[in-house]
C-alpha cells in the first residue's frame, strides 16, 4: 500500500474500480508487447517521402508478331 503525502492515510489500488484497473492493466500489457507486434511501424515517419525521386513507368512498344521479341 502507498502512502498519500497529502493526507497521510494509506491509499490502495484495490478500491479502484473494476473498470479502471482493467484498462490500466490493458495499457501495460500493450505497452510491453509494442515491440513484438506490426505496431512498432506507428512511430516510422517517412521523413524523406517529399524528396524522394519520381518512378517512371514505361511500356514496352507494341509489337504485333511476339516471336520478334523472343528471337535470338
């Protein structure tokens, strides 16, 4: 039990309500399984996103025989 330095009467986690004690203990359990799960990829901020080189797409010229592609 801990000790409030207020009123110096011993403060429990027990006469919390149920409610609040489940979402606490939900809170520490996901803040210490955020490294093994896909949620570590929250904090990755694609800080270079804006500066990044554009992506050409080119097509291959049509062709109407297919073996002029293939042919050695």
């Amino acid at each position: 039990m801990a000790v409030s330095l207020a009123s110096r009467t011993r403060v429990s986690s027990a006469h919390a309500p149920l409610v609040y004690q489940l979402h606490a203990l939900l809170a520490l359990a996901l803040f210490a399984l955020w490294p093994y799960t896909s949620l570590v990829h929250a904090f990755a901020v694609p800080l270079t996103y804006p500066a990044r080189p554009y992506v050409v797409y080119r097509s291959r010229a049509r062709t109407t025989d297919r073996r002029s592609r293939t042919a050695a």
